[in-house]
C-alpha cells in the first residue's frame, strides 16, 4: 500500500475499469482493481440474500463445494447469525482485523441506508487510519456500481434468491421500491415482508421530491396470482396518479376508480397513503380499510386514530377523506398489513416487538419485525405480512442534508 499522504484509491481508475467492462463483470472488475490498489490477497463483494438472514459471494470462476450454480455462475450462501458479516451489516462500522501476515477488512457496501451487501478483503499489512478511510469511501462507490450493473443482468436477482420465487412472487418483485431502505436526512425509512419468497398480495412504496415523502402499504384479497395481479392493478394506478401530480385525495380516488372499472366483481385492496411534508413536518395520510398504523413516542407504543374507510375498489366513485396525525422529532411510525395480527401470527405482540426494538436503526427494526413472526408462527406463516418504519428526525431538508454529509466513516475491531 501506498502511505497515508497519497490517495490510496483512484476512483477514476475504478470507473473507467467498469465502463470497460460487460455489466456481468462489473463488479468483479472492481473488486479485482481495488485488490490491486491496496495489495490485497483477496478481494470479494457479498450481496445481501432477500431473506435478509445470509449473505451471497457470487463467482464465475472458482468452483465452490455446496454452491448453487446457473451455468457457470455460482452463489455461495453464508448464514448471517452470529457472524462479523451481520455485525458490520448491523452497525455499518467496517471492521479490522489483524491476521498472522497482514488483516482483514470486512466492509459495508450501502447507499442511503440500503445494505446491499459487504466488501471483504484480506490485506498484506494492517492499514493506517488513512487508508481505512479510502477503502471505506471506495465500498460506498461500489454500491453504485452494483446498483447500475444489475440493471442489464440477472445474476445478482439470482444470486440472492436462496429459495426459488413462485410466480406470484415473480411478479409482486416489480411491485417493490428498487431500494428497501432510504436515508435522506430528515428521515430513514424502511420496508420489509414475509415471506419473502412467496407473497402474492401485499406491497408498500415510496418517493421523495423536495417538499415530501409519500409511502404506500397495501393489501390485495386473495393469495397468489390472483392477488399478485389485484396488486399489479392498484400500484400501477398509484404510480400514474402520483407522477401526474395528484394530490392524496386524487391518487386515493384515481386508485379505487382503477380497480373498479378494471377488476373482477368482489376484489378489493385494503392500504394506506401518507404524505410526510418536509417544510411543515406535517403528516397526512388515506386509510382504505387498513390496520391502523403505530406510533413509538418516548418509549410507549400507540395507534394511531384514524377513521377507516371502505378498502380500495369497493365503492366506485368514491372520495377517500385525507387525514393528518400528530408527526414529533424523534417519532418512529409503522405501518403493517394485517398477516402481522392475524391467522396463526396472533401470539405475536407487535406493540412489545417494536418497543423492544426501539434502540435498532428502520432497517434492523423491519428486519426483526420479519424474524418475530417467523418465531411467532413457527416459520409457518399463514399470511403475508409486510411493515414499513419510519424514523422522522425533523429539521429543513438543507439542515439535515449538511449533517448526514457530514457523518464521518465509522471503524470497528482493531486496526
């Protein structure tokens, strides 16, 4: 390794490497190249598994006993529990090690909170704090580079799938967010769902523009395809109405009128919209037939009130009432469907979960949520089950953007 007065990564280099590169080999590319830059012995990207439990070391060349393979890719799936892997995907603190020769560093790749998996590299020599730095600097712009690669392949969306999605599955995927999590200074919001291979009904979804932040959770009657396509039907219609402009009331209405004039007799959506005003620090939220949302205010867990209105598609022409709720610097608010309460998941106190939890960052929370009632039924879920948490910190957008720049990279283990 070069000393800590040079830059030890050139990000230029990184880049030109991964334009040069057919988008299957981007990555590699890149972990190969800061091999290189910083004298490693080893260098490998891990991506998070969507059962958010393990994590994936994707390869195309070096034949791995027990690994899934895709013609000659292969996915190596290593459990998280009890691992360096889960505590740096945990915390986001890159942790060193020192071996025999040199160290290991275990790195997380994110962007805006969204764990997209880990760098791991075993090095020739310990690094200084300096070069710790530029590693750190270097694993955030890989999570660039994964998100562009996997725009043109298929092979990382394989490689996470440690168990084979159903159709219903299949197509609900492309009902979801692109990222599970969002940090963006006022706020960091999450969402989640289980079973994560085999839902059919339900979603969630948002968008950020400079004045708000709107969320969706829904819920379509009925299981599998069936249900998939109901779900296709609503979101598809919130999108339009949304990217039109329209207000909450609006996309309420456009949405109900959609599956209405579109669907079978007898099929509804239950869900909730909410807009989150960043200026005002206001929320306002549609309640078509939903759970009732929570709240974590200074350690104590609530409902929030809301009138409930029929679920989406069952009265056509309807105007849906727009709410607004009480929303406090420091509030956590979860939204869920009901396979969080209901059938065989009714032994779980989602209320006592979510205290218990109150310490965890969204994307913990969302994650622990899942695993609670995967213990609570047994891992045999009879229904859906999906939450989305959100954290809102308060302050202008400006503000709030200055001091999440601000954060400095964080290192834990010894260097």
């Amino acid at each position: 390794m070069r000393g800590s007065e040079d830059l030890l990564i050139d990000i230029g280099a990184l880049l030109r490497r991964v334009e040069n590169a057919p988008p299957i080999e981007a990555v590699q590319a890149v972990a190969s190249t800061l091999g290189d830059m910083v004298d490693a012995r080893d260098a490998s990207l891990l991506i998070t598994d969507f059962t958010g439990r393990a994590v994936v070391r994707l390869t195309s060349t070096d034949r791995v006993d027990g690994a899934r393979s895709h013609g000659v890719e292969q996915a190596q799936t290593l459990p998280l529990a009890g691992t360096v892997y889960e505590r740096v995907l945990r915390t986001q603190q890159a942790d060193v090690q020192r071996l025999d020769e040199g160290a290991r560093m275990i790195v997380p790749v994110t962007d805006r909170g969204d764990a997209i998996g880990l760098l791991d590299l075993v090095l020739r020599r310990p690094p200084s704090p300096a070069e710790v730095g530029d590693i750190v600097s270097a694993a955030h712009a890989l999570a660039y580079v994964v998100i562009a690669a996997r725009r043109h392949t298929d092979v990382f969306e394989w490689g996470q799938r440690s168990t084979p999605f159903a159709l219903a599955a299949e197509i609900q995927r492309r009902l979801l967010p692109a990222s599970y999590t969002c940090e963006a200074g006022q706020f960091t919001l999450a969402g989640w769902l289980e079973p994560a291979s085999s839902v059919g009904g339900d979603t969630f979804d948002y968008t950020l523009d400079r004045d708000s932040l709107q969320v969706s959770i829904t819920d379509a009657v009925g299981h599998q395809v069936s249900a998939a396509l109901l779900a296709t039907l609503l979101v598809g219609a919130l999108r339009n109405g949304r990217r039109k402009g329209l207000d909450l009331e609006a996309q309420a209405g456009h949405a109900n009128d959609a599956l209405a004039e579109n669907a079978p007799p007898g099929q509804f959506v239950t869900g909730q919209l909410m807009r989150i005003d960043l200026h005002a620090g206001t929320a306002a939220i549609v309640n078509a037939g939903h759970p009732l949302p929570l709240r974590l205010r200074n350690g104590r867990v609530e409902e929030v009130e809301l009138r409930i209105e029929p679920p989406f598609g069952v009265i056509p022409g309807k105007t849906f009432e727009v709410q607004e709720f009480s929303l406090e610097p420091g509030d956590r608010i979860v939204l869920l469907t009901d396979g969080m309460q209901e059938r065989n998941a009714v032994n779980l106190d989602v209320g006592q979960a979510l205290a218990e939890s109150s310490h965890l960052h969204p994307r913990e929370v969302v994650h622990e949520l899942g695993s609670a009632i995967l213990r609570a039924t047994n891992d045999d879920l009879q229904d859906d089950a999906t939450m989305v948490c959100l954290d809102w910190y308060g302050g202008s957008p400006r503000d709030r953007d200055s001091e999440q720049g601000a954060d400095p990279a964080r290192v834990s283990g010894p260097a």
